[in-house]
C-alpha cells in the first residue's frame, strides 16, 4: 500500500542522502563518549556524503570538516549536489537498490514503502542508548514514524515556531491589541484599511494581506488552518474519543474563518490580487508598509522582517505573539524535521554496525559539534559575551562556510547550543519557538496511511482549496461550497477518511 501524510503532499519533496562506508569492524557502541574512537581499532570511521548544494560549495578540507572529522574520528566526503538535479538523483538510487548507508529523505511515498519494505533499519529499540538522541522531546520522532516504528533520526526543527507578527507602531497608536477572535481581526483589518496608518493621505493599506497560498496543505503557510486552530479548531484533521476522523473544513471554525475572509473580500478589506499573489511578493508589501500583520510568520523572522523594513520605514515598529484565541494560545503544529536520517539495510548489513553510525549521529548533538553547527568558530563567526551567550562577529562568513553543513547535519537550535545576544525582538523569537511546543495542536493523521490519499490527496485537496478561494471571492454560496465538499467526498474523501480511521485504530493498539 502507498502511504504518506497531508503535510507532505503539498511541500518539498527533497531528499537529502549521505553514503557512509565503514572500515574494519566494531564493538557495539555506548553512548557518546566525546572521545571515543570511530571504531574498537581507533580507525576512522569513513562517511560520504552526497547532499544538495547549499549556497557556494565549501572548499576541500576546510577547517569545518576537519573539526567534525577530528571530534567525532572520522574522515568525510562530500559530494554536493545542485538542488535542481537532486530529487531526480535520489529516486534514482532508491528504484536502483544502489544506496549508501546514510540517508536523508522526506516523508513521502518513495521513502515510506522503502520503509514498509523493509529497506531500512529500524532504530526505535536503540534510541535510549544515546543520550542525545533519547534527550529529545518524544514527539519529533513520533511525526515520523511508519507504521508505529522509528525509521530515522529527524532533522530536528522547533514544531510550535510559527506566531503573528504585527506592527506595534500602529497598534499602539490606534489602542488594539493582537486579536484573539475572529471578530478582532475584522475590527483591526477594518480600522488598518480606513485610518491611513502610514499618513499618506490613501487607503491603501490592509490589516493582513493573503496570497496564493493562503489555504496550502502545509501549516507552515496555511493562514485557515492557524486562525481556525486559533478558534478551537483542529489542525488539517480532528480525532474524537470513538476514532472518528474528520477533515478541518467540515468543523465550524474552519467555515468561520471562510467566511471572515469572504466579508473582509466583499469590502475590499483585503487585498483583491491574492488568488494570483506570490508568497514572495506579498512579503515584500508587509515589509514595505502595506500591512499591520503578517499571518503566516516565524516567530524568529520577526526580527530578520524588522532589519529589512527599518532600512526604507525607520520608525517602523515590530513584534510578535504566539496564536491566542478565545481558549488562550494554541498553534497549529508543524511536522517538527526538515527530512530524516535513514539507515539502508542493503548496505548497513548488521547490528554493530548500525551502532557505529548512531554513536556518530549522537555525537554531532554533542555541545562542541552542536556549537560548530550553530555557531561557527569561536573568534571567527561568534565571540561570548556576558551570561554564557555568544554574538555575531561574522555572520556573512558563518553562512558562507558553516551554514552548508548546518542545514545537512544534525543539529538543534534549542540543544547544546549557546544562546545569542541580540535585538530584543530576536531574542524574544529564540524564547517563542521552542515554548510553542506546549501549545502545539498536532495533526492526528500525520504519519497515518491512506492509499487514496497517496494516489490523489494533491487532487482532492486542491478541489477544496480552488473551492475555498471560489468562496471567499464571491463566485460560489453557501451551497456552492456545500456541494464541493460533497463532491470531494464521493471523489475519494470519504474513502480516505476511511483508511485513516483503519490507520489511526491499529496504530492506537
């Protein structure tokens, strides 16, 4: 059976692998020891790497590699990839059977039925073994389970990160708060539209502005779905106590906030262009001035957003808030990885050895690799500072000759790294992410199978996104709506919820 997840159908399906071929054999590995040898002769553990280019290509030897090679006591090969070529290499491989012994994939049918077909290890059982890996919160590796086992180690990434940020200037001077109900971002879109804000003698300014991507299937940009979970919704899907699954936009607070938007429309409150809209572009018009809130931000973009807006509005003014609804705060979760770590039984062909390339894995998260990832070189790309913090010397050259390896890595903001000195605003984002995580609302179908899904989740979805969209510009009704719904049901919705009920009840045993 195919399988994958709502989050990832709509997404990158990038895949990023590494190839690791060991030398001479090993003792079972312990937990990370920062000293220990690569394997039980003390011989370097040899690891290639095949991954997509990330900015210029670091030069051979460089003093980064050295580092993680002299750390961890291995010797690495890198082979960078451009981004275009490089799902087209990845799938290659994985049709071939030709696979190295470390890779980074996404969760999606290709990697998912290697999965199920008993292509990879499963790591759940050794996981406690390392103190890095075991240290994590549960639930990153929960969103990436296949069938209820652990196939990877994920790329770790904050799943509570996104927030509304908002221009406190104008705030401020018309008397509003962030708002909480749907009620409150009419009255602050309205007043924002009418008030003139920015003093130029025009309405030409908006409360918040949509793009074309406004309903996407991903949270990371789906304005619907944050706001409803805002109201008490549910995020893309909803569980009930009996198993029953339903799909977000046949809950109320979905419709509610279709209907926000159809109002907002009807009254010119919003901007007219967003069916056509770039994400990129609409960007570029909150930082401009043309917008008092950004719906679909990062908490820890707030302050890269205010660096850029200062630069033409100097006395511009930003902040940021976790989601907060009539309930208090709850976010829409994100999957919580940038991809995974998987480990090819075609070419890790035993236990021990398997523990060898978890020893590695493990040590990356150690504070000296975790601080090289993030951080760079200590009087090169950061200096510390007061109260076990470090600040930017170079940040241009940490992304030229680190970031490529950070992003290819493992690594985690939030673990065994030293905390950056920076604006306020910056700092406040660096606290807002991981504490999202407590009032995270997660997908309950998120790594459940669905063969429907997998051979026409893009179409059905898209039939309620291009729906929605016809909603809120006034080209269909109430009705209009209703028979879409309906119509995505007897294409293969009900069908899907079906094999999501089925997943969810034998992965629940």
């Amino acid at each position: 059976m195919k399988h994958t997840r709502l989050l990832a159908a709509l997404g990158s399906i990038a895949l990023v692998t590494g190839v690791v071929a060991a030398c001479g054999g090993d003792d079972a590995a312990q937990p990370t020891d920062t000293n220990a040898p690569g394997s039980a002769d003390n011989a370097p553990l040899e690891i290639s790497f095949v991954v997509p280019q990330v900015g210029d290509i670091p030069a051979k030897d460089n003093v980064i590699e050295k580092e993680i090679e002299k750390y961890t006591n291995t010797t690495l090969e890198f082979q960078w990839v451009p981004s275009s070529t490089y799902d087209e290499k990845i799938n290659v491989m994985i049709a071939s059977g030709d696979l190295p012994k470390i890779m980074r994939v996404n969760y999606v049918p290709t990697v998912i039925n290697a999965a199920q077909n008993g292509m990879f290890w499963d790591i759940g059982p050794y996981l406690k073994e390392y103190k890095n890996l075991a240290a994590q919160n549960a639930q990153y590796y929960e969103n990436i389970k296949i069938d209820g086992k652990l196939y990877g180690i994920p790329l770790y990434r904050e799943i509570g990160r996104s927030a509304l940020i908002y221009r406190k200037d104008w705030f401020d001077a018309a008397g509003l708060k962030p708002p909480k109900t749907l009620d409150d971002y009419y009255n602050i879109a309205k007043g924002i539209a009418t008030s003139d804000p920015d003093k130029n003698g025009k309405n030409d300014t908006y409360g918040f502005m949509l793009d074309k991507k406004y309903n996407d299937g991903s949270t990371a940009s789906n304005v619907v779905t944050r706001l409803a979970v805002t109201q008490g919704g549910v995020n893309k899907w909803g569980v009930d106590s009996n198993g029953k699954i339903t799909a977000e936009f046949m809950t109320p607070q979905y419709m509610d906030v279709l209907k926000l938007f159809r109002r907002l429309y009807a009254e010119k409150l919003i901007n007219q262009d967003f069916p056509a809209l770039e994400g990129q572009e609409a960007d570029k018009k909150f930082e401009s001035g043309q917008a008092a809130m950004k719906v679909n931000g990062l908490a820890t973009n707030a302050a890269n957003i205010f660096d850029r807006m200062v630069k033409t509005l100097p006395t511009a003014q930003l902040d940021t808030t976790h989601w907060e609804g009539p309930q208090g705060f709850r976010i829409a979760a994100q999957n919580g990885n940038n991809g995974f770590h998987v480990f090819p039984k075609a070419t890790v062909k035993t236990e021990d050895e398997l523990k060898r390339l978890l020893k590695f894995m493990d040590q990356l998260l150690d504070e000296k690799m975790s601080t090289l990832q993030k951080r760079g070189i200590e009087g090169v790309h950061h200096k510390k500072v007061e109260d076990g913090m470090v600040q930017w010397i170079d940040l241009t050259a940490f992304n030229r000759e680190v970031k490529p390896y950070r992003d290819d890595l493992l690594n985690f903001e939030t673990y065994n790294v030293p905390p950056l000195k920076d604006s306020p605003l910056a700092m406040k984002g660096y606290k807002m992410e991981p504490e999202g995580l407590n009032y995270a609302v997660h997908n309950p179908v998120l790594n459940l199978s669905s063969q429907t899904f997998s051979e026409r989740g893009k179409e059905l979805e898209l039939m309620i996104s291009d729906a929605g969209t016809n909603y809120i510009v006034g080209k269909i009704d109430d009705a209009g709506w209703q028979a879409a719904v309906d119509n995505w049901r007897k294409a293969g919705g009900d069908l899907m919820i079906k094999e999501y009920e089925a997943a969810y009840a034998k992965h629940k045993k």
